[in-house]
C-alpha cells in the first residue's frame, strides 16, 4: 500500500515540476523600460517646458512627451522630448502663449 502512495506521489512530484519548466521556458521577459518614480522632473511653467531627468541601468531608449491643451479651442497637441538611450534628461515645451501642459509622460521605445 506504502509503495503505491509513494508511486502517486511521485508522479504527482514529477507532473507539477514538469509543469514549472513548461512555465519557466514558455515565459516571456518584462520589457526593459523606465519607471518614471526613477525620473526626477523640473517644470518651468512661465515658458510650458518639462524635462525628465531618469535613471535607466537597461540602456533602452525612452522620451518624455507633454500633451498640450490649446487654450482657444481646447485641442491637444504633443510635444515630445529628444529620445535617450539609458539614463539622461529628455525635455519638452508646450508653446506657453498659446496653451498649456496638459499631461506628462514617459514613452518607452
């Protein structure tokens, strides 16, 4: 009887890991991006420009981008950063005489 619990076991044993390395190898890796709580942001509302200056160990590339209200109408425009590959700052200015920042962003790449 001992012998047959312990062959059940072992076969459940030999299922489940089985199961952990179909999991292990079918998994996909996270995509390497930037975390904007690792971003420091500096805004200068008198001129509509926001740079993001971030920390990025993965090298891969990233912008910020700033959704601009337009005040006569209310329409939105981006504006978008120079792209940086890894840690650096990336900036953007919505034209202040004409509308305002809307949204901040960071847009992985």
């Amino acid at each position: 009887m001992f012998s047959v619990i312990r062959a059940r076991a072992g076969a459940a044993a030999a299922v489940v890991i089985g199961a952990m390395s179909v999991l292990a190898v079918t998994a996909r890796p996270a995509q390497a991006a930037v975390d904007p709580a690792n971003c420091q942001f500096s805004y200068n509302l008198s001129v509509g420009r926001v740079a993001a200056d971030c920390w990025n160990s993965t090298g891969s590339g990233w912008y910020i981008q700033l959704t601009c209200e337009r005040f006569r109408n209310g329409s939105h425009y981006y504006a978008r950063g120079s792209i940086v590959y890894g840690s650096g700052v990336s900036a953007a200015q919505c034209d202040a005489h004409t509308s305002e920042i809307a949204d901040v962003e960071i847009v992985n790449i």
